[in-house]
C-alpha cells in the first residue's frame, strides 16, 4: 500500500512575521510526500489544511481553483450558513486528485502518476497537518476580526467549516499499552477541545456510549474506552478489578499524552472512574457518574444474579442469559438495532470475565476514599433506576465534596441510551460551567 505524508517546514504571516493580529491567513513553506514523489511549494497553509479537511469526505480533482498547495486566498466567500466556504485566489498552485477507492483513497498527480493509500493513514496525516495549522493561529495574539461584513462572514464561514470537518472524527482506534494490553476506543472531536473520557459498565463495551456521543459537543475530544476484557480489547488471563481498570487508564492518557480529562462513568464504569479521581486528582477535571451506584454491597437483586446467574456461567455464555442481564437494566424500549448490539457485545465476554469483573465491582466500599475526591463532580440518575434507590444516590453525592446530584424524570438505569439528548445536555452544561469558572480564575 502507498504512502502520503505533508508538513511545514515553517509558518509565518504574509509579512513574514510569527505574529500579525491582522494577517487571516497562514503562509509556509510545505513539503509533501506522495509515495516517493516529493512536492515542495511556499502555500497558504491555512487553505491547504482545509482542502485537505474536504478530502477526508469528498473526492477532489486537480484544477486551478482550489489548488492543494496554493499560492494565495484572496477571498473567503461563505454560503448563507456560515458553515461552509469557497477561497478564491490565484492561479498558481500545485495540485493533485483525491479520489476515494473504498477503504482506500488513490492519489493522481498531474502527470498521471497514483498512489493507493489506506484511509485511516490518510485521515492521520491529514488531521495531524490540520491540528499544526490550528495550533499556531492558537499560538498568535487573537484574530482582529474584520468590519466589513463580507470578510467577516467569510472568515467565520472559513473556522466553522473546518471545526465541523475536523470534528468529524469517527474513527475506531487500539491501541497497545505498557503492559502489553491493547485497548480498542472510538475517537470522536476535535484534538483542541476538552478531552472527555467514557468509561462503561459490565458487559459492554465503547459501543454503548454510542447515543450519547452523537448529542455531545463536537468541540469536545471525546475518548470512549472498552475496558480491558470487554468489545474487542485485550482479555488477559486475570487483572479485572477497579485497580485493574484505573491503571490501564492512567496507561491510556500517558500513551496519548492526555494530561488531564473529564473522567465519565456509566453504571459500574462509575468505579474506576472515580478511583481515578481519588487517586489523581491533577489529571481530573471533572467526574461525571451515570447511574453509577455507590456499592453494591447489601443489595439483594445484585446478590441474585450473582448466586443463580453469573457465578455459574460457563463458556459458550447463554444467550437468553445475556438478553435478560440487558433487558433488566432498561426501563423503557430501545431500538432493536441497539439492543442486538448491546447483546453482541455482551457475548464477547468468556464467563470468566463476566464473574471476574462482578466480583471486582461487588467489593467496593462505600463511602471508602471518595471524600478525597476534589473535582467537580456531576452525578445523574434516573427516578425509573431499578436498581439503584434515590436515597443510594443522594448518599453519594453528600459523600463526594463538590458534587451536585440530577435526578433525571422517567431515566432508567441506562438512561445514558434512553435518552442521551438529555443525558448529554446536563453534561455540556456541566463541563461549560467549569470551563467558564476556571476561565474567570485565571483572569
């Protein structure tokens, strides 16, 4: 398979400065790689980053318009919306075709010369030379914002057409730790937003957050984990424990540079989740629990299906078992769809992984460390849970310092797949509440 690469060797401003508050669009010197024919060209690297955004979703061929690699954009001209825009320069320019080929997008140069490359590896590089460009306007003094309606519109246009196409993320990642575990995660955003983690519960996997990341904030870096054992991670022989959970966790933002995040928990994903914030509270901005109980100790639903359900499982899982676990946690229907997903999932598990992990989780103390916990901590639960009590989470939220608790009107325990729309719109306003009151501390 063949290769593509782009990068710039410098940015600056038309006047060739590293910083002009009145200068829209970036400049630099560009040198791109298609299989092993060399292209090098001093382009607007602002354009050249969105043209390239395109591509991920559309097919391009060379023409003198919208060059790849061009000379100059004189005019941002934006549709009625604002969210798309065409730039209209000179002629000069090198250029090439993107034409997607199935999982693969083949790369013609003008001289007829193609270069089949894989999708994922194309996204990559793409990505990688758009979050440069977008790093260094980041780095600048603010954008003086232009009077004139025209540029104004056009440049607006110009930012959310890219925020839009960069957070168009959807791609399924794995990814090896240090200690050889590969988790496998979806990845959705953009690379400059808040980075939010999601952690899942028993049995599923990144899947079932699935709802609720299409109501998420595409400006959020979203982060949706399937726990080691669980979809198509690793399953090691042992290790399915909280502590287990948590270090592949600090393993995972390490390996992704992730310094700090929204650590999110649905049901017994609230676990490590909130281990995590006991233990690092530096790398916890905040922790949100979705029908996360407090324990599970003393609740004798809990005990039932442990003595008559999971504790004797044996490989292959019992499919009847699997529907009945799913069905028992929901208060009202889901798409079938989603519910052979979910059951799908849930059959991955080997028996082992399934009593291994409730035994895990059914150790937990309750209030044990969680009065350490220092982030903001946001606790939703459904009235229709039926197995978590009000009282249960009432209790919680008293225990954690600065938490507050949402009783979400007709939720069940996965309310996070009944209703994400509303489940995601506490969350964004949490998460803007604590962006904004940390905004004003820096002031």
């Amino acid at each position: 398979m063949g290769t593509f690469s782009i990068r710039t060797e410098n940015f600056e401003w038309i006047n060739g400065s590293k910083d002009d508050p009145e200068d829209l669009c970036l400049h630099g010197k560009v040198v791109a790689y298609i299989g092993k024919v060399k292209l090098e060209y001093d382009a607007t690297v602002s354009a050249t980053a969105l043209y390239l955004l395109k591509t991920l979703t559309e097919d391009h061929i060379i023409n003198t318009d919208n060059q790849m690699l061009p000379c100059c954009g004189f005019f941002y001209i934006p549709n009625e919306k604002l969210d798309n825009v065409v730039i209209s320069g000179c002629d000069n320019g090198i250029d090439w075709s993107v034409i997607h080929d199935g999982d693969n997008v083949i790369l013609e140069l003008e001289d007829g010369t193609k270069e089949s490359v894989f999708i994922e590896d194309y996204s990559e590089a793409v990505y990688d030379f758009a979050d440069k460009v977008e790093g260094f306007y980041n780095s600048c003094s603010p954008k003086v914002i232009p009077k004139d309606d025209f540029e104004r519109d056009g440049y607006l246009a110009f930012w959310n057409e890219w925020h839009r196409r960069r957070g168009m993320i959807e791609a399924i990642r794995v990814i090896e730790l240090p200690n050889h575990i590969k988790i496998s995660y979806f990845e959705r955003g953009l690379s400059s937003g808040t980075p939010v983690i999601l952690l899942h519960g028993l049995a599923d996997s990144w899947h079932v957050f699935e709802p609720l990341i299409q109501y998420l904030p595409k400006s959020m870096h979203i982060f949706s984990i399937s726990l080691r054992g669980h979809g198509n991670s690793s399953c090691p022989d042992k290790g399915f424990g909280t502590r287990d959970f948590e270090g592949d966790l600090v393993m995972f933002m390490d390996s992704l540079n992730i310094e700090k995040a929204v650590i999110l928990g649905g049901s017994s994903g609230g676990f490590p989740a909130r281990s995590f914030a006991v233990n690092y509270p530096e790398r916890t901005a905040a922790l949100v629990l979705l029908g996360s109980p407090a324990t599970l100790q003393g609740i004798p639903s809990v005990q039932e299906v442990w003595d008559s359900g999971i504790s004797k499982l044996t490989d292959p899982v019992d499919r009847k078992f699997v529907y009945g676990f799913a069905r028992s946690t929901l208060s009202k229907a889901i798409t079938q769809e989603f519910m052979e997903m979910m059951l799908k999932e849930n059959l991955k598990l080997p028996a082992r992984v399934w009593r291994d992990t409730t035994e895990g989780i059914m150790k937990e103390e309750f209030p044990g460390q969680l009065g350490k916990i220092s982030s903001p901590t946001l606790i939703i639960w459904g009235d229709q849970d039926k197995l978590l009590t009000r009282r249960s989470q009432e209790e919680l939220a008293r225990v954690i310092p600065d938490s507050r608790l949402v009783v979400h009107e007709n939720g069940g325990h996965m309310l996070y797949c009944e209703d994400p729309e509303g489940v995601a719109s506490y969350i964004a306003t949490f998460i803007e509440e604590i962006q904004s009151v940390n905004h004003h501390k820096k002031q």
